[in-house]
C-alpha cells in the first residue's frame, strides 16, 4: 500500500490496531490523538515503523488542526470518541463535542483537504431498545442515550457530506468491540475486559441488572478488517454497515464460558442496570457481506480466549 492514512484516535483500542494492520500491509500513517484515553503503550509496535508511521497529538475538535493533518491525506479513519453510554449520561455536551461536532469537523477538514473517503466508527447503540432482532442498516435510527444520539449526529453529517460535497464516507455500526489493548481499569471499560480483570485477581464480578442482556460481541480482527475492506470497496461510499459477529452472547454466558477457560468458578456481584444501556444487540450482517466482503474472521470463543491470554500475561 503506497497510500497515506491518517487515524483519529488511533493510539486508542480500536485505532491503534487499525494503525498497525496498515503498517504491516505497508502503509505511511499519521496518527492523531489527544491521549485521554489512547495510550503509547497502545502503539508497542511503533519503533518497529518508525520510517512509516507519525504521531501528532492533538485533538479532533481542532478544525485548523484537523486540516492540517489531513494534508496528503487518501483516506482517514475516524476511530477518536468519547465511548462510554454510562460517561455520556453524566457528560452529555463532552459526548456531543468529541463524537457529533468531532465527526463534523473530520469531514470538513477531509473537504477541504480533498481526501478521498472517510471510513468512520458509528454504533449499534443507534438503533435503539428496540425489540427486533437481528438489527438491520434500513430500521429507523432510535438512540436512547447521549452517545447513541451523538453517533445518529455523525452519521446524517456523513451523508450530507458525501451528497453536497462528494466526500466519500462509510460509516461501520460496531457491534461491542473487545480484545487485546482494551483498557480494564477505567470506570467505563467495556464488560469483557473488566470481567477477564476481576476474575484473574479473585475478585466477584459486577453485573449490572440480571445478567440476560446480550451482546454481539466483536473480537477487534474482524473490526480491523472491515475498515480495511471499507477504504477500498467499491460500492461502499455513502453507506453505514453493522459491523458484527452474527451471534449474541449473555452476560452470564460470558461467565461460564470464562469459567471453563480459567478452570475455577467466578464469584459474581449484581448492581443495579445502567442508564442508557440496550437489553439485547444482534447484527444482521448481510449488507457488509454483500458490498463489503465482509464476514468475521474471529468468533467469539476464539476472541475471548486470545484475549483472556492477553490479560493473563500482566498487559493492560
């Protein structure tokens, strides 16, 4: 690959192994992150592309900025947000500055600096607490949370992009990412890696509610690999597309199935549900197969082991 890349957030979870999948395919790329919550531990592989790769601290709400780095630019993978439903909850107008007005400006600054696509990281929180399974890309947009509604933002100023000004944009609705490099520690960490953390160190693991909802859970090679077939497909431009498993999971299901990899029973705390959460995700993963390629590398049982070997070895 002879193209240059730019990664927003890509010294985060998932941006950083967007960023070293392009660097081993090859590619020049330009990371830019503010690290709030992307790390350089998160970017081990970085002396090793040294003659490839550039960091630019900074942040997405930083239009001039933006412009400036997108300079050269062919594609721009925008992974920078604010993640968390339960942060968004108590911060509303942070989820809105980073996630809406911060895709609003990746676009803007891919306009002016006449990138050709933009492949953006949008949410299954979109569509909703809805009881229809599994979700499709043409059911109507529902966000029950400040950071569903904020995601429902970067996708309409997507499309507008692409119709007025011919920026090509992909938006991918991942469907609860997890994997190596996913931080534990934080009050907002997604399930699995709290779950993998707690149980290495005896401790009871938290649920929130019952334990019944369900997840498509994503080990992050097959999130990896969509944004890659998505800077390239031809069909592509102008569409969002679920980014998924194809399978649902329980968290109680999660349990025992960690259970079974470490050999010993996991005690378990129950907190009351959480705002803003979904009770049950399933993506309908036809249209990526069709315009995309897409289909998952990595299954979920395979993705929780690699990624309970992960934590085991003391990274994170």
């Amino acid at each position: 690959m002879k193209d240059r890349f730019l990664v927003t957030g890509g010294a985060g979870f998932i941006g950083s192994h967007v960023t070293e999948r392009l660097l081993v395919l090859g590619a020049r790329v330009r990371v830019l992150d503010n690290f709030s919550a992307g790390t350089r531990g998160n970017l081990p592989f970085a002396p090793r592309f040294r003659d490839l790769l550039e960091i630019v601290e900074g942040d997405v709400r930083d239009l001039d900025l933006l412009e400036r780095v997108a300079d050269g630019v062919s594609v721009i993978f925008h992974q920078a947000a604010m993640r968390s439903v339960p942060r968004s909850v108590k911060d509303p107008l942070g989820a809105h500055a980073n996630n809406a007005t911060g895709t609003l400006n990746v676009l803007e600054a891919a306009r002016r600096a006449r990138v050709r696509r933009v492949v953006f990281a949008s949410s299954s929180s979109v569509y909703g607490d809805g009881a229809e399974l599994p979700k499709r890309e043409d059911q109507p947009a529902a966000p029950i949370s400040p950071y569903a509604a904020s995601k429902v933002a970067g996708e309409q100023y997507a499309a507008v992009w692409s119709r007025l000004y011919g920026v090509e944009t992909v938006g991918l609705r991942y469907f609860n990412v997890f994997g190596p490099r996913q931080d534990p520690k934080s009050e907002y960490a997604a399930v699995i890696p709290r779950f993998i953390l707690w149980a290495l160190a005896g401790e009871p693991l938290e649920i929130h509610g019952d334990g019944t909802q369900s997840r498509d859970f994503t080990y992050i090679d097959n999130v990896v690999e969509a944004n890659v077939m998505a800077a390239e497909a031809a069909d592509a431009a102008g569409e969002v597309f679920n980014v998924g498993c194809g399978e649902r999971v329980s968290l109680l299901e999660i349990i025992a199935r960690l259970e079974r990899l470490l050999g010993r029973e996991l005690r378990r705390r129950h907190t009351p549900p959480r705002q803003g959460d979904v009770a049950h995700t399933l993506a309908d993963l036809s249209k990526a197969k069709r315009l995309l390629g897409y289909a998952p590398l990595v299954g979920f049982d395979e993705g929780l082991r690699r990624t309970a070997e992960y934590f085991k070895g003391g990274i994170g």
